[in-house]
C-alpha cells in the first residue's frame, strides 16, 4: 500500500509539472489569437467602487454575448472565483459585490468590485470559455490585475486666479481623479454661478470628473473662500473640500477718476492762494520812500537783498486837458522803457 501511495504521488507531481509545462507551451503558441488587455496596477478607494477595464480577442469567428462565458478568478487559485453568472460558484466575500459592465459580444470583459474591501487585493485574472466546442476556453493568467487599496480619499484640485476684476466674470476649475467611472464622483460649490460637468477617461484606469464655475465676482466678494466640495460613490473618509481665497480689484467709474483729479487741482489752487497771501503780506509790510527827483515823483522800496526798486511817475498836460501817468520801474542792474498810462 506504501508502495501504491507514493507512485500516485508521484505522478500526481509529474502530471502538475506537465500541465504547468503544456501551459506556458500553449502560451506561446496561442498568444497572437487568445489575447488579454487590462491595467496591471489599479488603486481603489476603501467602500467606493472600482472598475477593472479589460478587452480580449479569441481565434475562433465572434460569437454573441450569451454564447461566452467570462469568469474572474484569483491568480493562485482559480477555484476562488469573484465573478461568474452563475452566482452560486461566486467566493461568499464577493457575491453581490462583482459585476460585468462591458458587452462580451463586443470583446469587452471589464468588471466592477463594488464596497471595495482594504483585503480585495487580487491578483486577479480573466477567463472566457466560448460554448463554441470545450477546448475553445482560455485562462489569462500571465495578465492579471492587482488593486492599492487607498484608505482615505484625497481633497479635489481647485484651479483659479486669485485676484479677479469686479463684474467681469472669473473661472473656478475644480477636478478629481477615480477608477469608478460607474459611480461618477459629484462636485458642489460655496458660491452660485455657471456650472459645467464632464467626465473624461484619462487612461491606465483613472477617469476625471470635472467641474467649472463661472461668476462676475462683486465687491462683497472680496476676501472671501470659494470651496469645492466632492461626494464619492460609497462610505468614503477623507478631505473633501478644497477652498481659494481671492481678491477681488473694484471697477474703475467716473468718481474715481472725478475725485483725484478735483482733489489735485483744489489742493494746487490752495497752496497758489496762500502764496498770494504770504507775498502780498511781505509786500505791504515794507513801505516805500518818496522823494520828488528833478520834478519827478519817486517812490523808492528797499528789497532783503539790500538791492532798490524804484518808481518814477510823471505828470504831463495835453491839449485835451488830459493828464498822463508815465510810470516805470529801474533796478540796479536793468533798465526798462516806461510804459504810458493814460488817465
């Protein structure tokens, strides 16, 4: 019986080895018609969703959707599957969590892990079985998936100047990257305005849902936070709100042109009065002396400069019996021509 026990084993050992060596074989050989393309590294966050994209190509003619069979099983052991129409041969850890969202008729095998666990770490692989014959089936196990579990989600992006113009309309771009683009994250804002969504597929797995404001800031504005806010699908911890400060500049009108310019000619006019003052008050406080020169008048003032500035008028008859000031000033240096008053 000893004897017995060990041959089975040891063919059991030689039969393991030869499937292990007739499946890299069948690798190589099938691997331009049996072809697998999926995201090799995801990240998921904890209680959210994930999305495994995967496409595949067999070599037999297409077949539609109810003629293929797709199953999700786990890299070590491909009797723990996560996924698989028949519910039943579902892993209990992942029954009602695992769906197909793409179309196999369309080649296209991607699969949701819905309330993502911090232990649904894979590897994962895909399996088709074509109901075509029982040798068109195909594991794919040398392209598997493994997830990065993220405990606590990361605050969105907020993009925005931050000093904007009063009534001219400024533009707030709030972003977040997933991998749960069936479960779209939601972006709300502090502050009313334009808002335009969209989604993107940015590739390797991540999508971005992104969110734009539009508003004419006001002068209340002014220092204020403007704060986007993100929902993720699912029971997700972590900051959830980014805000930005901004500065709003007032509208330049007419009274803030009217008032500088009055104010710079209302303060010119004032210092122009107060030396009209202050050198008629010099003027009156020297009196002049008047001295009759050669049957001239003279009236003569002395300046700080110790220099004279002199005055000589003249009376003159006419024959209209009119009389004639001449009036003219000399200084010590500078001579000038009377000029002739008629009085």
């Amino acid at each position: 019986m000893l004897i017995v026990s060990r041959v089975q084993s040891s063919m059991a050992v030689r039969s393991s080895v030869l499937l292990y060596w007739f499946h890299v074989f069948c690798t190589g050989v099938f691997a331009d018609v049996w072809k697998v393309t999926v995201e090799p590294d995801m990240q998921a966050l904890v209680s959210s969703c994930v999305v495994l994209p995967c496409s595949f190509k067999y070599p037999v003619k297409e077949q539609p959707s109810d003629r293929i069979r797709a199953i999700w099983h786990m890299k070590d052991n491909w009797d723990d599957i996560i996924f698989h129409k028949d519910s039943t041969k579902v892993k209990d850890s992942f029954r009602g969590r695992t769906n197909l969202i793409g179309s196999l008729g369309a080649l296209n095998c991607s699969l949701e892990i819905d309330e993502v666990k911090n232990h649904d770490n894979g590897p994962y692989c895909f399996r088709v079985e074509l109901e075509t014959s029982k040798t068109d089936k195909y594991s794919f196990v040398e392209n598997c998936v493994s997830i990065k579990m993220i405990e606590q989600a990361s605050k969105p992006e907020l993009q925005a100047e931050q000093s904007v113009q009063e009534g001219e309309p400024a533009v707030f771009t709030c972003s977040v990257r997933h991998t749960c683009p069936s479960h779209q994250p939601t972006l709300t804002w502090n502050h009313t305005g334009k808002v335009i969504m969209s989604y993107k597929d940015i590739g390797h797995g991540n999508w971005e849902t992104q969110s734009v404001l539009t508003f004419s800031p006001k002068k209340e504005d002014d220092h204020s936070a403007v704060a986007c806010t993100v929902k993720h699908y699912g029971n997700v911890k972590g900051e959830m709100t980014v805000t930005h400060r901004i500065f709003v500049k007032e509208q330049a009108t007419l009274s803030h042109i009217l008032i500088p310019v009055i104010s710079g000619l209302g303060s010119a006019l004032l210092f122009g009065l107060l030396c009209f003052f202050i050198a008629k008050k010099r003027y009156r406080s020297r009196p002049g002396q008047f001295t009759p020169q050669g049957g001239q008048n003279v009236i003569t003032r002395k300046s700080q400069e110790d220099t004279h500035s002199t005055v000589l008028f003249r009376c003159e008859g006419t024959e209209a019996n009119t009389q004639q000031l001449l009036m003219y000033s000399s200084a010590t240096n500078q001579d000038k021509t009377p000029p002739l008053i008629t009085l």
